[in-house]
C-alpha cells in the first residue's frame, strides 16, 4: 500500500509526491500484520479500505479474514429491520430500523432505509427472510414475474436469483415459498431452498435448491407429501443446517441442507383445556445457534408465558426462559388496552414479539416487545425492561402505525414474520 501527499510550493513549480514512509511499506507488504490492522478496524472503515487497492480488497474478501473478524460466531442481531406494512402480503419498499447494539447508544442509523439496489430497472420491495448478515429479498410487481435478491445489507452488494427451472411437462407449478440457507462458518457459499408443488393438484411438493456456488437451480429428491394447507413454507428458520417451516398443527417439518432429507418437526402439544381452531404462534425464529418458539399467549389478563427451545437432536421443546409482562405497565400504560365490555375476548396486553436475542450469557438475553408507539428490550432473566425507541412510523396505505389502533383489537396482526434481523458480515453474494 503506497501513501502519498502532494505539496504546492508555488503557482509556477512543479507538484511533487513524498515517497512514502518505510513504516508504510513495512505495512503493506507484510500480510500477517495488515490483516491484523484491518481487522480491528470499524466495519465502515474496513469497507472503505476495499478502494484503497486490489490487495487490501483480496485479503478483506477472504472467507478466512470474515471468520477471524467473527471468532465467536454465531453473534447476536446488532438491528432489526421491520418493515412498515402490518402485512406481509403488501409489497413495500421502505423499512424502519431497530438498534439493539449497547455500544452505541441512541445510534439508530440504519444500514438502509430501502432495497434501492436496481437490475433492469426494478427494484426490491420486500424482505422475505434473514439469514446469518444476509437478506433474501423479492420483487413482486403487477403483471411482471417476480424476482429474487440476495442483498448483503453491511457491504450493499447483491445478486439477482435466476428463474426458477421450469418443470419438464411444461404444466404450471406454484412456489409456495423461498428460504435462505447460509452459515459463514462451514461454507462460504449459501443455498436459496424452494418448495413448489409437483403435481396439479397441489398435495404433493418438490424441492428445489440453488447454490451460490454453482449459480443455478437444480431439482431435489423425490417429491413428498404434507398433510396441512397452513404450514409457511416462505421465510423459513435456518438453524442446525436445517430450514424449518412450522403449521399450527402437527405437520411442521425441517429440511436437511446438506443431506436435503425432509424430517418432521415435533411441536407442542395442545393443552388439553385449550383450543383446536385459533392457534397462533407469537413467535419463532433464531438466535445465535438456538431455536425458539413462543406458543399461543392462553390469557393476557395474565400477561405471561413461556419461551421455548429446541434440543439440537429435535428430541422436543424445552422450556428456556419464564416472562412476566405484570409491571410493565406502570413504565409504559399504553401496554393496556383499554376495557371493552361488549368486547370480553379482547386481550388486556397489547404487545408483539419482535424478536428473542441471545447473548453469550444467558442473563443478557432479551425480548424485543413492541407496543403501541414504542419498542421495548426485556431482560429474560433481571426482568428489567428499557424503551429501544419510539415507533410511529409515517404510513401510505396499511402500515404498522395503522395498525397500532388495530392491534388494540387484533394484538396478532403484527407478526414475526415482518422481521428480519440484521448482522454485520462481509460474506459474498
């Protein structure tokens, strides 16, 4: 790396460079110490140095270089992303962001505010999944195919996905659903899973698989069969090389990556003075190398609950963490709906798992609770709660601000789902 500086003497001399200091050449041609240098270096430093030379970018875009950067892999979401409809079936191009970083306080400068990456002249509306630092993103406009991104949001590149394989009789098949697959520390390289009916009558599914290493799709296994039409097969968790789809019922399932074997998933069982038609889950996704799962809140008069875990050999849920919501109230009252008599079934608790975060340490582990107007950090284990940020975002049609006054009669309208987590990483895509 050669460092250089130009000196004006006079209007009429000519510029001159200083040649560049021997500590500087000692620098840039020994390796062992640069990488030590750059890796200490804040990540908007670090990308900036990627332009300095062809060198400093090859060692920076080395797989090994992100991995010595984040030796404790898997990290904790540093963000959120949410997007600003309450509904994930409205596309949307605007996000807000959640910091959850403790070492920057009041920072809430968001990585991006919206996917403005363009190809052809389109451009992302909505995320439909975070994996590991990566979001899998789509395109979905009227009358126009949709598109598929791979956006890494720390180092602004993307991939644009190929069309899906079409299948050999020519007969027309739905995608239910696209799910990432990527972890940093066993390959550089990571998977789009999609599931798409084989048959015309939709009962029987087919996997198919792309690698970013080879860059296209490819047909996977032989078709199989799912008893259950509410199981969301768009977004699944990527956990223990594994992406996991989950139904209210008992047809969830994970897929194997490598071995891409479908097995089931077991969930809990009903309780047996609960209900059999309106189950919902509150939450599930994962958090530094753990699965979590937040069942069906029986009665929020009584405002609290259970997180559960899943064991690595999926031998069932346990449960990890106890919540109790009862003294949030008197920091944040808005938390209460307010009585409605003619309306007894109504929750009392107006809140929304956003997401559970995993510290190195069980006792920093948290929620993230929204509730009308803010955003919450609750401790899971000191019980100790502190508002994130205010959160009213400005709305066009149906958005989350609408649906603050929603949620005060329909708490689940603000789901998991619209989520996504945001990790730092130089992963290429």
């Amino acid at each position: 790396m050669s460092l250089t500086k130009r000196t004006k003497t006079c209007p009429n001399a000519a510029i001159t460079a200083t040649p560049p200091s021997r500590s500087a050449e000692t620098i840039a041609n020994n390796d062992d110490l640069l990488n030590e240098i750059l890796l200490r270096l804040p990540i908007k430093s670090l990308l900036k140095f990627k332009s300095v030379s062809k060198h400093c970018l090859s060692l920076i875009s080395d797989p090994n270089f992100s991995l010595r950067r984040n030796p404790n892999f898997p990290t904790s979401a540093s963000g959120l992303f949410l997007a600003r409809s309450s509904r994930s079936i409205i596309g949307v191009s605007e996000f807000d962001f959640v910091n959850l970083d403790d070492l920057i306080p009041n920072s809430s400068e968001s990585p991006f505010r919206s996917l403005a990456f363009t190809d052809g002249g389109h451009v992302a509306t909505g995320i439909i999944q975070s994996c590991n630092g990566l979001l899998l993103c789509c395109s979905i406009r009227a009358l126009e195919p949709r598109e598929n991104f791979v956006f890494n949001p720390t180092t602004k590149q993307f991939t644009k996905l190929p069309p899906i394989s079409p299948v050999g009789d020519g007969a027309h098949r739905r995608v239910f659903g696209l799910s990432l697959a990527f972890d940093p520390s066993i390959s550089p390289h990571y998977k789009v899973v999609c599931v798409r009916n084989s048959d015309a009558r939709g009962d029987q599914y087919q996997i198919e698989i792309y690698s970013s290493e080879t860059r296209c799709w490819r047909l996977s296994g032989d078709s199989f069969f799912i008893n259950s039409s509410d199981i969301r097969f768009d977004g699944g968790v990527y956990w223990n090389g594994s992406v996991h789809w989950i139904s209210v019922w008992e047809a969830s399932v994970h897929l194997k990556v490598e071995e891409e074997r479908i097995s089931p998933l077991p969930m809990p069982l009903i309780p047996e003075d609960g209900w059999d038609h309106d189950r919902k889950y509150r939450y599930f996704g994962e958090s530094r190398g753990h699965l979590h799962l937040i069942d069906h809140i029986y009665d929020l008069q009584l405002p609290r609950f259970d997180v559960l875990e899943m064991e690595t050999d999926y031998s069932g849920w346990s449960v990890k963490f106890r919540v109790d919501l009862s003294e949030i109230p008197s920091a944040f009252p808005q938390i209460v709906r307010r009585k409605l008599l003619h309306r007894a079934k109504l929750h009392d608790y107006v809140f929304s798992v956003l997401c559970v975060v995993r510290s190195e340490v069980d006792e920093e582990s948290y929620l993230v609770l929204q509730i009308p107007g803010k955003v919450i950090r609750y401790n899971l284990k000191t019980r100790t709660f502190f508002k994130l940020c205010n959160f009213e975002p400005v709305s066009r049609t149906k958005t989350v601000q609408d649906a603050n006054s929603v949620l005060m009669m329909f708490p689940e309208l603000i789901e998991w789902t619209s989520v996504h987590q945001y990790n730092e990483s130089l992963a290429l895509v």
